[in-house]
C-alpha cells in the first residue's frame, strides 16, 4: 500500500526552512538547493511544491503576510470595542514592527521580498493591490483632510522604521516614540481624541 503523504505538511516543512533561510542569509541564499538542505529533504520535493525562485519567495511572502495579519488581528481586539482611530492606527503599525526577535525574522523576509520585487516586478502581481487597500484604510481612519498622501506617508515612516529596526540602527523604543510623534502631528492630539 503506498504511504499516505500529508501536502500541506511537507509544504509547510519546506516553507519553514525557506523563511529560515532568507531571515538569517538573505534571499540571496535562497535557491531550490538551500531551501532542501534546511529542510532535510530532496531538492526534487522542493522543486515538486515550488518549481521556481519567484513562486518560493511569493510563498514565503504569504506566510509573513498571514502572520502579520494575525498579530494585527490579536493586538487590534485587545483594544476592545470602538478604540480611537489614533490607538487603531497605533495599534496596527507597532504590530507590523519589526520590535522582537520573531517579528524581526519575518520583517528581515519582507524587507528582502521587497528588495527582490524591486528588480522583479512581476513576482509580486497582487503587492500593488494590497499596497492600495491598506493606504485606502488608512486614509480612511485619519482625521479629515488629511487623505491618501497622509496614509502614504504613515506607511513610508512604518516601512522606514522598520528598516533602521532591522540594521539596528533604532531600538524599539525610539521607533515607537518616532511612531507617536508622528501620530500627534496626524491627530493632533497625543492621547488619541
């Protein structure tokens, strides 16, 4: 009788090893090679799941993106019903930085995914989209008036913290304390009215 193969294990298997991967030697040292070793398996299986770079680092994009959202989702409900738009905002950007080891390793995968999409538009088809909806969000959150440009600029400053957290060159308390200043510029008032 055959052995039964659960698909979605070995994925995640091989997922794991990628994100390990691409967060302690960068996306440079993700190949379909690598990837086998650190999970322990052939280069074939790798190559069965993924049959190309672009289709790995989409994947691993995915699994950080879905990690992301579910520190969104747990730190936005600790705020209870109808928290104010500056503690919404607050709460969903520290959740996105890069402030711990572990939000680290999937902000090192994120970083380099965007640093690989800058030379390879075409491995992240829908980033445009998802880039325009959380703008759209947020915009819609920020005092009136104050629109896209204002939402873009909030995510540049996130993307930017998130950077210098990363090449440490701000510790998570400098991060945050710039993350509060810009939201009093936003709102107007710091304790979140």
């Amino acid at each position: 009788m055959p052995k039964k193969v659960d698909h979605q294990q070995r994925r995640t298997l091989i997922a794991d090893a990628l994100m390990r991967v691409a967060a302690d030697q960068g996306l440079e040292a993700v190949s379909l090679r690598h990837v086998a070793g650190a999970a322990g398996v052939s280069a074939g299986m790798v190559q069965h799941y993924f049959r190309t770079k672009d289709e790995m680092m989409a994947f691993a994009l995915s699994v950080v993106r879905e990690r992301s959202q579910a520190r969104v989702t747990e730190a936005v409900a600790g705020l209870g019903e109808n928290p104010s738009p500056r503690l919404l905002l607050r709460t969903m950007i520290a959740a996105l930085l890069p402030l711990d080891e572990h939000t680290r390793d999937d902000g090192r995968v994120a970083l380099a995914f965007l640093a690989y999409t800058a030379v390879r538009p075409s491995a992240a088809p829908g980033l445009r989209e998802e880039t325009a909806q959380l703008t759209a969000f947020i915009a819609g959150v920020l005092p009136d008036g104050r629109g896209d440009a204002a939402a873009t600029g909030l995510l540049a400053l996130m993307e930017g913290l998130g950077v210098h957290l990363l090449g440490g060159q701000y510790t998570a308390e400098q991060a945050l304390t710039a993350l509060d200043a810009h939201l009093d510029l936003l709102f107007g008032d710091p304790l979140g009215g």
